[in-house]
C-alpha cells in the first residue's frame, strides 16, 4: 500500500478507518456537488481522536482495533430513549445477547435490572453477558420534545454591552437588562429579550470584545454586573473612595453617549474590579454567605477551576499556554499548591461567579413579573478561546491542534477558521456528555430560553488542522442524538425554550431534526426566498413556523441601512466588496426594490416608493407578523433607525466592532431612557404588538 499525498483523497482503508471513527472523506458545499477532504485533513482529525494513520501500517492497525473493538462491544457508552414513543427502551439494549444481565442505577438513586419504565435522566447501565464480556454505559431517558413558548411573542434583540443607560458604567449591563425587560413587558407586552453571549472573556487589555470567544461558556462574565445593585455596596466605608470610582464611572458613560467615544471594556471593567474589591470587604450577612456557600457547593470542581484559572492568569497572563508547565496541567500537585497560595483570589473571582449568577437570575425572574411568557433570551456560543480557563480545566475533552471553522462556500471561497477548540466526541460519550450537560444546566439557571449559535454543530463540525488554511479541513461527526436528548431532557427540567441559529449551508435533514425535536430555527427575512423555485422574495404563508423570524442580526446591516443600500457604501469604504462598487449597489437596490414590491402588495407599505423609511421598517416588521413565525425578533436598533451594524464579518482593526452604542440615525447614541421615550420606536413596537394579539 502506498501512502496518499498530502492533497490525495484518501484511499479506501483510510476511508474506513476516518468513518468507523465520524470524520468525513467528502463533504458537499451544494447539492449534487461533493468535494473529496484531503488525506492530510483526514489523518489530522483522526490523530486528534488519538487515532494513528500516519502510516499505512499505522491505518492497518488502527483499522484492525477498531473494527476488533466494535465487534466486541457489547453496548455503546451512551444510549438514548425518548420518552412517548413506541419502544420501551434503546435498541442496543434490545439486542444484547440472551441471558445478559442488565444493572440501572437510576439518577434517582435507584437500582433495577431493567431498562424498561425509567424515569428522564441519565442512568448507569451496566451489562454483563453469558461469554463473560461486559459493558457500561449511559442512558439519557428524555422527553420526545423540547418546550414550546404558550402561544406566540415578539420580542427586542439587542447587543447587552450597547445598551447604555444613564446609570451604567461606560457599557449595557444586567441592571439596564433588567429595566428593558421590565419596560417592554410592561408596557409594551414584549414576550422575551434576547441578549449576546454573556459568558466570561478572556481577560488581559486589549480584551477580545467578541463575545462568541469567551474563556468559558459555562461562567458568565462580571463586567455586565450592577455594582450598586450588589446589596454590600451600600456599606462600604470608604465613600470617598465610592464617590471617586462613580465620578470616574460618570466619565466613562459620557464618554460614549456624550463624546462619541467606543465602548471601552477594559476600561469598565478595570473600574468595577476596583470597586468590587472594595465590596467584597464588607461582611456578607448570614444568609447571604449561605447563599454563596451553596452557590459554591453546587457548582463544586468547575467553579473551582474557572476561579483557579481566573487567579492564575492575574499572575501567568491570560494564555495557559504560556504558564509554567507544571501549571499547565489544572490536576497536578504544583496547581493545587498555586489554588491553596491565591485562595483569597480563587474565593474573590468565585464570588464574582456568584454575584453575576443572582443578578442574571434577578433579571430573568423581572421579566417574568413583568409578564413576558418567555423571559430573557441568552445565547450559548459555538465555542471557547483555546487559552481561557475551559479550555485550561476541560482539555481532556478538546481535540488538540485543531480548531472549528467552516469550509469553502459560494459566500467564502476560502473557508472560515473561527479559532475555536472542538470538543472531541469520543471523550463526551466516554462520560456520557457530561460536561455539555453540565454546560446547558449552567445557562437554563437564569435562561427563559436558549439559542444555540451554530445548532449544526450538534451534528458536525467542520475540524481545521493547526497552521492549515481552512481547506484543509474536514467534518467530524457527533451524536446528534445524545445532544438533542440532553438538550431536551435539561430545557424540560428548565421549562425553557430551545432556539438554533440555523443560517448557512445545513446537511439535508438536520432541521427536519430540530422540528422534530421541538428546536425552533432561525428565519432572516433578507434570505427567505424561493431558492427552489424562481428565486423570489418568500411570501410569509410559506415561512416555517418553528421559528424565530427577524429581519436582522449582529451581523447583518440593520435594517435602515439595508433599505438604503449604506451597507453597500460601508463595506466599500473597508475594501470588503468582491465585486466591483456599481455592480454590489445595483444588486442590493435590486434586492431591496423585490422586497419592497412584495410589501406594497400585500398592502402593508400603501405609499410604496414614497413611503417614509420609518414607515418601510414598520412595513418590514408587519411582514414577519404575517408569517407563521411563534417568535418575532425586532432588533432594537431598529426602533431608532440606527445604521451602523454591530459585527462587520471579515475586520478586526478596520470596523469598531462590538464597541458601539445604540444609536439613532445620525449616529448619535441613545440611552434606555430615551428608548422608553421615543415616539419612533413606540410606533414600531405598537405594530408589533398588534400582530402577536
């Protein structure tokens, strides 16, 4: 056998070697077109499984392993079984060899010797056969569907950091989430408020402001906290020292509403730090400390290590990588040593954890009170940043030398690398998925619902080999089934709500999956079209109902300078278009004027081309209405006519990104109160509110 060149698809023993293992030999970007992976891509993926391929004896006796191992296996280490279906339980259990033995210890606490009549949980199942060979695995029991919201809502997205108030500290944090949700649901009859990620960055200056590349995603980040809505503020000594940090926090809020200054979180939090240091000198009361107490408990060894690694990079810097070696290793004796030297910092960054917990909790049960039948949307992001704390804690279930991405397209020719370390599926079923579920636990403590960003993901990722251009990558299968079951099982257990940002090229019969399973997609008005026909802007009666249906994101132009054509001009002044400038302008007009046309005959845009550009963005709104759509998104932005978008995909330097404010449409930004002021952006959620009735 001679080995394939680093271009060469792979031969027929690599092939299933790569498929006995989920790592894709072709993919297909388009329908009737497939792409074969390179055996270079292949042999990567498959050696970051801790598979050898690297030789053609290698992929002979890997080959031999693997297909001896699966020959042998009694069960595999996770199985699934919904509840309300025809069958009483998995089918591998079915098909154990007469005469097995079956052990369940239930979640409960229980033991039996059948698999049949569980209740929802994740169950040990051991297995010993009449040969002598014996198995164990996981049992995920869960309900057939996700929860579905009581009848149907619309609600406000917003970016949380650009939802400035006049009480905020230079950013949006969880006290003004807390009164948007509070207004909207009050007066306005909002069903839900979806936010960005809000998990922990990465610290260091200049912070990473994305917030899709968090340090963890199982830990929200402190910056978004309230400082005097945390009840020990009141009772600092030192006012002298509170009157200098507020007086300093008034500057940074002026900076950016008043002086057109970004949005600076290093700055922000460099000053809540301080004056959390100040907080935390103050005695908690009994029941407080209680409460932390418990907090801590709870959340045992992963807070413990998110702490740990929040201290450490105090010391160390913000990459683990670059740490002593022996600190590299979250197990070892010297870290031990390091958590028991910096308990003070370990306790300090917990009660952070703890702080920001109870405000996210506080903010959710607000909207709750205030009548919104879903609450606060979060955003759970695709990954984390391989120098931050889980990738630090958690290594034994990420891929080495790999990262997520995406691969060519017709919108990317060369493939997207996001930068982010896959979890290796092996490892997740060897433990029955259990930091994932310890994951989705975290964030259904203070979510009225959840988006997945990226929810194909549950299904494949797209692994790119360290130091390679994204095409040179491959897929890398994961079992669907166990992570929608665990996602339903914890959602149920939540009563939450499951969205998945589905935008993009999707493998035929993931979201037939989804549906099935109760998950909502997501539908962008600007891509709704009849690509299976004559292309034609998508009437709403044809719009799936499962779905929260919107008319932008964070990273599409907002919906005023979509009608404009301004995303055209905005792009072109960053050196973005790919085609020459009167080529894109006379696309984009031609988009919007099909648009436009649709609305004018459905008789929601009577004026037609003489219509107001407040009046076409009602009309736009009006159209999601019409869909069969359960949830409808307005941008917030939208409401005041703001321009600029809050990603620009493909800068960094070039674009402020995740770094503006509201604004209105000259650019001038706009706090919370003026929002709940503004006649314009009343009008529009009057529109809304009639259509959901």
């Amino acid at each position: 056998m001679t080995a394939p060149g680093p271009a060469d698809p792979p031969d027929e023993e690599l092939s299933r070697l790569a498929g006995l293992h989920g790592v894709a030999t072709a993919y297909s970007p388009s329908p009737g077109h497939t792409v074969a992976a390179s055996a270079t891509a292949v042999t990567a993926a498959l050696a970051a499984l801790g598979v050898d391929a690297s030789t053609p004896l290698g992929v002979r006796t890997s080959l031999a392993a693997r297909e001896g191992e699966l020959r042998e296996r009694l069960l595999p280490p996770t199985l699934v079984h919904w509840t309300g279906t025809s069958e009483d339980a998995p089918t591998a259990l079915g098909a154990l060899p007469p005469g097995t033995r079956l052990r369940v210890e239930t979640e409960q606490g229980e033991t039996r010797a059948t698999a049949e009549g569980l209740p929802t949980g994740v169950h040990r199942v051991t297995a010993a056969a009449p040969d002598g060979r014996t198995a164990e695995a996981r049992l995920i029991v869960a309900p057939a569907r996700l929860p579905t919201a009581a009848g149907r809502s619309y609600g406000l997205l917003v970016q949380l950091y650009s939802l400035l108030s006049r009480r905020s500290w230079g950013m949006g944090d969880l006290g003004d989430l807390t009164e948007l949700a509070d207004w909207a649901g009050r007066t306005a009859d909002a069903g839900f408020v979806q936010v960005n990620p809000l998990h922990a960055a990465v610290p260091g200056a200049p912070t990473d402001p994305s917030p899709y590349r968090p340090s963890s995603r199982r830990f929200p980040d402190p910056v978004h906290l309230r400082v005097e809505n945390v009840p020990e503020f009141a009772y600092v000594e030192d006012r002298e020292r509170v009157r200098a940090l507020l007086e300093r926090a008034d500057r940074l809020r002026a900076a950016v509403l008043d002086k057109n200054a970004l949005i600076d979180r290093d700055a922000v939090w460099e000053l809540k730090r301080e004056a959390l240091e100040l907080v935390r000198a103050v005695p908690l009361g009994p029941g407080r400390q209680a409460a932390l107490a418990a907090f801590r408990a709870e959340q045992g060894e992963a807070l413990e290590d998110h702490a740990t690694w929040c201290a450490l990079a105090e010391v160390h810097g913000s990459d683990w990588h670059g740490w002593p070696p022996e600190l590299r290793d979250p197990r070892s004796a010297a870290t031990d040593r390091a958590r028991a030297e910096l308990g003070d910092r370990v306790g300090f960054h917990s009660w952070l954890a703890w702080l920001t917990d109870t405000q996210l909790t506080a903010a959710q049960r607000a909207a709750r009170e205030a009548g919104m039948p879903v609450g606060i949307v979060h955003d759970l992001a695709v990954g984390v940043h391989p120098g931050g704390a889980d990738a630090w804690a958690q290594q034994e279930y990420f891929a080495a030398g790999m990262s997520v991405g995406a691969p060519p397209d017709a919108f990317n020719a060369r493939g997207q690398d996001w930068g982010l370390p896959p979890w290796r599926p092996d490892r997740l079923a060897a433990t029955g998925y259990a930091p994932y579920r310890r994951l989705l636990r975290a964030l259904f403590r203070y979510a009225g619902a959840l988006r997945i960003d990226h929810v194909m993901g549950l299904f494949r990722l797209w692994w790119v080999p360290r130091g390679q251009p994204p095409t040179e990558g491959t897929y890398v299968r994961y079992d669907a089934e166990a992570m929608l079951a665990l996602l339903a099982l914890e959602a149920s257990r939540a009563g939450a709500v499951v969205i998945g940002e589905d935008l993009g090229t999707v493998e035929p019969g993931v979201r037939e999956t989804l549906r099935r399973r109760g998950v909502l997609g997501t539908s962008v008005l600007w891509f709704e079209r009849d690509w299976e026909g004559d292309g034609s802007p998508l009437p709403p009666a044809d719009w799936r109902a499962d779905s929260l249906a919107t008319a932008t994101t964070h990273d599409l132009p907002s919906t005023a300078a979509r009608l404009t054509g301004e995303h055209v001009e905005l792009r072109d002044g960053l050196g973005l278009l790919t085609r020459p400038l009167e080529e894109e302008r006379a696309a984009a007009a031609a988009d919007t004027t099909e648009w436009l046309a649709l609305l004018t005959r459905l008789g929601l845009l009577p004026d037609g081309a003489t219509a107001t550009e407040e009046a076409r963005i009602q009309a736009v709104y009006g159209f999601l209405l019409r869909t069969p759509a359960r949830m409808v998104g307005a941008w917030l932005p939208d409401g005041v006519g703001d321009r600029r978008p809050q990603n620009l995909p493909g800068t960094w330097d070039q674009y402020p990104n995740w770094r503006l404010p509201v604004a209105d449409a000259e650019g001038r930004p706009v706090t919370l109160e003026e929002l709940a002021a503004s006649p314009r952006l009343r009008a529009l959620l009057d529109v809304l509110r009639a259509g959901v009735r």
